[in-house]
C-alpha cells in the first residue's frame, strides 16, 4: 500500500486545490464539506481507472485531512517579485530565444518543487526569477564572448538554494556546458548543497534515481535527445587531486560542487588549465560560475593595497572566470554589505601564478584574471514568501504589518560566568568570566555614570583590568540555568511536535527530526566541555523522568510544568495572534502541559548531544528515513548557510561586532510548519540589540533598494546607507572596511522616531511640561486636516523643538539639530509643518481617554493615542523595570497611527494621487507573479495593504519636512487600565511615582528626499564605520583557508 500512498496523496492535493480554486465565497464550513465528498469521488474513479489498490475510509480521511492542511497552508501563501537593478536593461532571453530553448530540465524541477509541498504561488515565483536572472546572465548560445557579473540577495534560510537550482536547470537548458558551485568553507555545508542539487538538478544519488530524477531520467549518451548532466563532485568526493588526476572530459555537461578552500581552488584551475584546446588561451564552453555565500572567502581582502594584491581565494576565481571566454559570475547571499563595498579595482598587469608538483618536476604556471567580483551588471533582491519567518518577524522593525512580533526570544543574563568573552585574572593560572561592556556609553548605560562593577570604578580601569578570554581558559566550569532551561523546552517542544506528528505524518510539510542549537563560544575546547556538561545533564534529567512521581515535592515534571507556563503555555494556546495574514497552519493545534506530560519521557530519549568541531569525530547527518534529536553543539561549522533541520530551540551567546556574522549565524529564521509556537531563542540583551539594529538596517536597505529599482538605477549607483549602532556594530569585516569613506551620517529620506522613550518622573513631567508650555501655544491658529492638527513654522522653531525636552535621544537631537542647520546653508529643510494627532483609541472608562483644551493648551480636545508597554516574559519588559526605558514596539518600531498621517505636510490631491501610484505599482507586481489576474483583480489585492508612510514623506520637496506629535494614555503605556491592573505594573508605578494622568509625548520627524549633490553631508557610498573596534575579539585565522580570507574560518583550538 505504501507504493500507492504517494498516488492518493497527489491526486487528493489536485482535486481539492481545483475544488479551492472554484471556491470564492460564502461558508467555509460548507466549502471544506462540500469539498471532501468531490475529491473524494473524483479520487476513487481515478484510483479504479488506474488500477490502484482500494483504501480504507479511515486511510482516505487521514490523507485528505494532511492534504487539506497542507493545501490550505501553501495556497494562501504570497511572494512578492524580485527587484533588479541592472546595468542593461535589455535581455537575450526574448520572445524568439525562449521560443527555441526546450525547457526539460527547468520543467522537470518545478514539477519536482510541487511534488515535495511548495506553494503554488512559490514556485510561480521561481520560475519567474530565475527566469530573470537567466536573462541577464551571458547567452551561451551567442557569438560573441561575454564577462557578467550579478549577485542575488535573499533573506537567511529562505529558499535562495531553492532559486539558484532553478537558475542552473535553466542554464543546462539553455546551453552552459560547464556550471562550478562554490559553496561556503565547511565540508558540511558542501556536502548538504551537492545533494540538494543531487536531488534538484541530476536526479542520481548514491542508490540510484533521487528527486527530479524520479520525475524524468535523460540521456547520458553525447547524441540524446536531452542529455544527462554529469557529476564530476559527490557527497564523498570534492574537487581533490585525485579527482582533478582523474582526466574528465569538458564535452559532456559538467556540475561540481566545490568548497571554497584554496587547494581545491587550485586543482580546479589546474585541471581546466590543462584541458585547454591545443594552442588555445581559453575555452570556448560556456561556463556559469555560482558563488554561494559570496561575502564570505570569495572577496579581495588584499584590495585596498591595489589591483596587483588579491588575497588567494579571490584570485583563484578571477583566475577561473579568465580560462574562458563566455563566462557568467553569478553571487548569492544573504548578507550583501561587504559585496556591495568592496573594492572596483582593474585588471591586474601581472600575472596570477600557481605552482605545484607532478611526479615529473616542479610546474609554474600563469593566469590572466578577470578586475573584481563586484556585480557591476545586475544586484538581484529576492522577496521572502509570506510563511517564511525571518528577523523582521522577531526583531525590532519600522514597518507595521499590524501583527505583533513572535514572543520566541527570551533574555539571559547568567550566561558570564560560564561563556564569557571577557574574563578577570584573580591569580596565576586562575581567570573569571566578567560581564562585557564595549564602549564608554555602555558601560554609563548599564553601570551608571559614577556607578562601580567589581572593583572597576571607570570603563578605562574596566579595559585595563580585563581582558578577552582564549581558548586556553577553562570554561565552563558550570552549566547556567538558562542553559538547562533551554534544554527543557527542547524536550517539551519535541512532545508538543510528537502530539501533532499523526496528523503531519503523511504531510510532505512534515519535518522528521528535532534539532537545538548550542552557540556558545568559537574555541573548540569550550564547545567540547559544554558537550561533556551538557551529557551528564541529560543523564540526570532522564534519571528524574524515569524516577519521579508528577506531583511529589521537587519531581522534575513540577520544573517541566515551570518551564511551560514561562515559555510555552502563552503562544500555544495563541499564536494565531502572532501570524500575520496569508500564514495558515493548521498543524499547529493549541495543547496543555497536562497533554504533553506523558509523553515527556519519550520525548526525552535518544538525544544525541554533538559537538561538531575539529576536535571531535562528530557529525550530523540528516536522513529522512531516520528521525533525528540532536543537541548541537558548534561554532563556525553552524554559522552559514547550514540548515539545521528541525530546529527548535536556540541558546545563543557568542558574541560578534559583525552585522553580516550576526544575521548568518542566525540559523534559527526560516519555515516551521506545525512547530513555530515551539520555537525558542535563549540570548543576552546585547544581542538582542544588535539583532534589532541590523533588521532596521536590513530593512532600510531592502527600502533603498527598492526605489532605486523604481528609478532604474544601475549596481554602481547603489548607495549602502548604513545604520549605526554606537560603538560596536560594524556592517561588515575590516579587511572589506580598510578603503571605506568615513562620511557623516544623513537623514535625507528619513523616518525618525522617538522609539525608546525615558520615563522616570521627572523626565515625563518635563518633556509634557515643554509640550504644554512652548508647542502648544504654536498650534493656537492651527488648522484641522483631518485627525491631525497642522501649523507651517519655520526650521528656527524645530530646532528650539529638538533642543527642549523631548523623547529622542540626546545624541540624535544634536545630530538632527546639526544637519537641519546644514540644509538651511543650502536653503533646504527651511519649511516645516508640526502636526499634532487629535484622536487616538483610548477611552475615559480604561484610562485617561480625552484631554480638553484647558489640559492640553490645544484648541481642541484630543483623544489619546495607545500604547501598551510590554508583559512580564516579553522582551523589553525587564529593561522598562530595571532602567526605566519604554520601548515603543510590539507589532513594530512605529509610532505612528497610521502612514497616512505623514500626508499632512501635502495636499489632499497631491496624496491621493500617490495612493493611486502606490496601488498601480503594486498591482503590476502582482500581475507580473500571477498573469492570470485580471487588472481590477490585482487592484483589489493591492487595495487591502496599507500605504506606507514613506509614499507621501517621499512627495515632500527639499526644502519641506515635517514633524508629528503623537500623544499617548499612560495608563494604557503601563498595564493600569481601571479594573484590569496589572500586578507587576502596580508596584513599580507606584515605587516611581509615575502620575498616570500625565501622557507619554511621542515624536516622529520626516526627511524629504535630497538628491545627492544637494545633499551637505556628502556622498553615501559607504556607511558610518567609524566604531570603536576590538581587535582581540574578532575571528581567528584558520590556515585551511587563507590568512583573513573569511569572516568565519574554521573552528580553531588556540
């Protein structure tokens, strides 16, 4: 029967998709009702024409009920088109040349992509990108010789594997003979993406046919119709000497999955030198090199000296691009800062040479190169699907999907002691972990100005005292808390998944294994002393599942029942309201400790614990046919682009000064279908920041992006507008920074908000004090637009505004005050429009609700705006307690009411028209993933998404911004609702003496767009860098690889 299962399932899906599809209104009940007797009928009469074997009802009941929930979860799911700035608009790829490309190999994998569960609406998007990104390749089929240079960005784990293997089926079609893959340093990481493509594009595996290759087979003679590529690279065999010995033939189609490592560089350019037609310089195959992970080892970290420096991987591939005269570099990765900067130099006047050994005699050997792997002909940005769950999902944004950020991320503070990266030296041979501070204002931040830590009465007798820990310290000496924490809720999470595991069973969403992440520290030997403390902790948990009785006094399962109502009992029961709109799951049922708790020691048994370094003999190997739990124990072998499949929970602390490190190293973002609710991210508050200021970072820059694609631009206009993070967060690695521009920040096009506001009593009482007493009395003749009071002033009032008392951070007060000033020298930013909003949500019975024009100063009442501060257990809350810090986010960063409201500083028509512009735009987006949409169809889904602010900011002239009061109930803002206190709040009000009939003042400033030779703070190529550094803690060298030739080498013992 389970030859057949396969069938049933996929006819199932078919029928009841088409039943859904002729579904576009009324009862849903009656749908899903009336939609199981059709398929059902319509599944038999296929089933009996084949001559398949009947099934039980109860068999076709489980089957239809998996079939229907993965269905539902996938048809709802949306992506949005790629964005592509390109240096020639035009493209190969045209009517009449598609017309003559047979399609086998592209067609063959999206029908393999349907197969195994993506969304229809996914792999409508895959073949359409890369059919894109094919285009704007080199023609292999064309005359004449060819160098292109692209890079596709795309979100961490979502799905750029998925879009690159499209991208090399539709090269194979379309007539490139020799396809190279280097895919990122760790043997790991090469061996995961060559069965990936085993599975995607040869369709032969080492028992036979696997993946596509159980959709069609192709020919392996020269002469067939289409023929069979062939795998020179196995999952056991890189591109070594033996395999470079073994004298393969260019004539066939040729894929090798590579590592990028520099001897195996060099055989490659050894073998493809040697090959070479007698008396010829280069091979005329078309050759289609794919650089995943391409900011990591593949860029000139020897650049900045000049264009006859290249560091040796990158040499190696400019090297490998020039044995060929139609040739095509094509980038992946997720993290595109340092691609973006790096440096543009020329081909090289001298020679690249190799030298190496034969069993006759010693060879020399010399290579042209291509200048750079800058993308000078296309930047691709691919759109994340609507499930896939990434740092914006999590981490601080500006953008306000009106969905609440998923409440997985849990702060620690125990973890010092144990993982430090700073330690203190008490005696000879003896250090302890101390908690780390990274600049000056840190250490005032967390410490006081005047405050002590330890024995350290300054940050400079702190840096003194102190210094970075090595490998060679011995930690940890313990295991923290919150380490043994995380690990119950791995075992509590692998319960809740075995629960829902009967229905996902036949799913092919369904995910077999159980994975937790143990990210502690990049030293080798501390990851192997963590397994050894980890295992004995195991031991003695499962001794205590076995042992204890549930309800006697100190059992284990009364600390099980702990660890679920402080990480579980919340979101399980609730995560619907965590979703945002298009993430259906129906896997994902709500359940009870008391459900859970007996199968808690199962759930508990055979976990392997791994630690995967150069140290061990421990490997993760991931077969469907056996489900896995493992505990993985790593450093840099888990920091990029390895999946860790099933991954539940996260323990996270190894610290990094590198936004790019910091965004790979998260392996925790991607899909969870059935397990999101499970899963968890144990970090430090540090880190979290960090996270935060890289998603606004990555966000900004996916906004740029986009309205550079808008207006054409071309990679060489790209500007990186880097956020900055004070004193710690870089973009990137130095080597990649050594020739960057030190520039003054701007803020033209700009939303700036007061997002983190200080609400000490004296503090609020100032702040409401100034808006009563100097801003108020500006709006007396101010004019009503809508729900905001708007009033024209001059830039001299904003100025008096942003050095009074107000709820930005004093720094960006001056900042803002600083470039204003400088605008005005040039006669921009002089006129200004302060809006005040008047209505808000509060109401009188729950809090303060209206304040009358005698309370305000206003003209007229206001209703207060909302704003609630967060729970106990969601992020922020501790930090409101301890430092008296309100941060304005839950569904985001954003304290505006609306987008809309930043159209006060414009006409009515002027902002109509951009809703209209903004609503076109996005239907032709739409239309372009979907032509199946009609025109009035696309405008109605475009219609259902919320303009953002950014469409009318961006209307505002040079010589125009804007600034928005908003006005919050604090009331609302603590947890005090009359009758609905919270007990936690209560307290601290009271201990602060908050006055909750004083309203929290938020400020929002808008920057108009100011061309760049306007612009008085200069060109913004490259960011602000100019951090504090610290040497001592970035990464170490690894002579595997090349002397600072990665962000991330190799785990290493010293």
């Amino acid at each position: 029967m389970l030859n057949f299962q396969f069938e049933y399932q996929n006819a199932i899906k078919h029928q009841f998709a088409r039943h859904q599809k002729e579904f576009t209104s009324g009862s849903l009940s009656k749908f899903l009702g009336e939609s199981y007797g059709k398929t059902k009928d319509a599944v038999m009469a296929i089933a009996n024409l084949s001559g398949w074997p009947s099934i039980p009802d109860e068999t076709f009941e489980e089957y239809f009920d998996a079939i229907r929930k993965e269905v539902l979860a996938t048809t709802v799911t949306t992506v949005d088109d790629l964005n592509i700035l390109s240096k020639n608009k035009n493209t190969w790829l045209n009517g009449s040349r598609n017309k003559e490309i047979k399609w086998n190999y592209t067609s063959r994998y999206l029908k393999h992509l349907s197969n195994t569960g993506r969304a229809d609406t996914v792999v409508r998007e895959i073949e359409v990108s890369s059919k894109k990104i094919l285009g704007k390749l080199g023609d292999p089929k064309g005359e004449n010789s060819f160098l292109i240079k692209g890079l596709v960005e795309g979100d961490v784990q979502s799905g750029k594997t998925g879009n690159f293997n499209a991208v090399i089926n539709r090269a194979i079609d379309a007539g490139y003979r020799l396809i190279v893959v280097l895919s990122g340093l760790m043997d790991d990481l090469r061996v995961q993406t060559q069965e990936r493509i085993q599975l995607d594009v040869i369709g032969e595996g080492k028992k036979g046919k696997v993946g596509v290759g159980l959709i069609e087979s192709f020919g392996t003679d020269v002469g067939s119709a289409v023929q069979q590529v062939n795998s020179i690279t196995s999952e056991d065999a890189d591109f070594s000497s033996p395999l470079e010995k073994a004298n393969f033939s260019m004539k066939p189609i040729n894929i090798l999955v590579c590592k990028k490592n520099v001897s195996i560089l060099k055989n490659l350019l050894i073998w493809i030198n040697e090959n070479l037609p007698e008396g010829e310089s280069k091979h005329a195959t078309p050759f289609l090199l794919i650089d995943d992970e391409a900011d990591n080892a593949s860029l000139n970290n020897e650049g900045h000296k000049g264009r006859e420096y290249a560091s040796k991987i990158n040499g190696h591939i400019r090297a490998l691009l020039d044995l060929f005269h139609k040739r095509s570099y094509l980038g992946y990765t997720a993290t595109p800062f340092a691609n973006v900067i790096q440096d543009r130099n020329e081909i090289p006047d001298n020679a690249w040479e190799l030298t190496y050994k034969t069993k006759q005699q010693d060879k020399s050997v010399k290579f042209s190169q291509i200048n750079n792997l800058f993308p000078d002909d296309f930047i691709v940005q691919l759109n994340s699907p609507t499930n896939y769950v990434g740092a914006q999902r999590i981490f601080e944004t500006l953008s306000d999907d009106g969905v609440p950020k998923l409440p997985v991320v849990f702060p620690i503070d125990d973890y010092s002691d144990d993982f430090p990266s700073r330690v203190l030296e008490v005696a000879e041979d003896e250090v302890i972990g101390v908690e780390r501070f990274d600049s000056k204002p840190d250490w005032e931040r967390k410490v006081g100005k005047f405050g002590t830590y330890k024995d350290f009465i300054s940050y400079s007798d702190y840096r003194k005292g102190t210094r970075a820990a090595k490998a060679i310290d011995k930690f940890p000496k313990n295991l923290p808390d919150s380490l043994k924490h995380s690990v119950m809720c791995f075992i509590l999470g692998i319960a809740v998944r075995e629960l829902r595991q009967p229905k996902m069973l036949t799913s092919n969403l369904y995910q077999p294994h159980n994975t937790m992440l143990v990210h502690i520290s990049r030293f080798t030997a501390w990851q192997s002393t963590t397994k050894r403390l980890l295992k004995s902790y195991y031991s003695d948990l499962i001794s205590r599942l076995v042992m204890d009785k549930p309800n006697a006094p100190g059992s284990v399962y009364l600390e099980f029942e702990k660890v679920w109502r402080r990480y579980y009992h919340d979101i399980v029961l609730n995560v619907r309201e965590y979703l945002p709109k298009g993430y259906v799951d129906e896997f994902m049922t709500p359940t009870s400790f008391n459900s859970v708790l007996p199968g808690l020691i199962d759930a508990a048994k055979n976990i392997d614990i791994l630690a995967l370094n150069s140290q061990t003999n421990d490997e993760l190997d991931y077969k469907k046919s056996n489900p896995k739990k493992v505990i993985a124990i790593g450093g840099n072998r888990l920091s990029r682009g390895f999946t860790l499949e099933g991954l539940i929970t996260s323990y996270f602390v190894r610290t990094t000064n590198y936004s790019d490190s910091l965004l790979q190293m998260g392996r925790w973002f991607g899909y969870r279908p059935g397990y999101l609710d499970c899963c968890k991210l144990f970090t430090s508050q540090d880190l979290i920041d960090r996270y935060d200021s890289t998603t606004l970072c990555v966000e900004e820059l996916k906004a740029e992006f986009k309205k550079m694609d808008d207006l054409g631009r071309t990679p060489s206009d790209f500007e990186l507008r880097v956020r900055t993070h004070e004193g710690v967060l870089q973009i990137t690695r130095p080597s990649i920074l050594k020739n960057t521009e030190l520039v003054k920040w701007s803020y033209q096009d700009s939303l700036q908000m007061s997002t983190s506001i200080n609400v000490e009593k004296d503090h609020i009482s100032n702040v409401w004090k100034a808006f009563k007493t100097k801003l108020s009395p500006l709006m007396a003749d101010a004019e009503l637009k809508g729900t905001l009071l708007c009033k024209q002033v001059n830039s001299e009032l904003i100025l008096e505004i942003l050095k009074d008392q107000n709820n930005f951070d004093p720094t960006k007060c001056e900042l803002m005050a600083a470039y204003i000033k400088k605008c005005n020298e040039k006669g921009l930013l002089e006129n200004w429009t302060i809006a005040v909003k008047t209505t808000g949500t509060s109401k009188s019975s729950n809090g303060l609700g209206k304040l009358s024009t005698a309370e305000s100063g206003l003209p007229i009442d206001v209703t207060l705006a909302v704003r609630r501060g967060p729970k106990p257990g969601e992020r922020f809350f501790d930090e409101l307690m301890k430092d008296s810090v309100f941060k304005a986010t839950s569904k985001s960063a954003n304290i505006m009411s609306s987008g809309r409201d930043m159209a006060a500083a414009i006409t009515e028509t002027t902002a109509n028209m951009a809703d209209i512009e903004y609503y076109n735009e996005q239907a032709s987006g739409l239309m372009k993933l979907n032509p199946t949409l009609s025109e009035n169809e696309a405008l109605k889904k475009a219609k259902q998404k919320n303009v953002p602010e950014r469409v009318y900011r961006e209307k505002l002239s040079p010589e125009e911004g804007i600034l928005i009061v908003y006005l919050f109930d604090s009331y609302y803002s603590f947890r005090q609702e009359k009758g609905q206190e919270m007990r936690e709040y209560s307290a601290w009000v009271k201990e602060k003496g908050i006055e909750l009939n004083t309203p929290l003042v938020g400020f929002a400033v808008g920057f108009p767009p100011i061309s760049r030779n306007q612009d008085p703070s200069g060109v913004y190529v490259k960011g602000d860098y100019n951090l504090q550094e610290e040497p001592e803690l970035e990464e170490e060298d690894c002579n595997d690889f090349e002397q600072g030739g990665s962000a991330l080498p190799d785990d290493v013992n010293s």
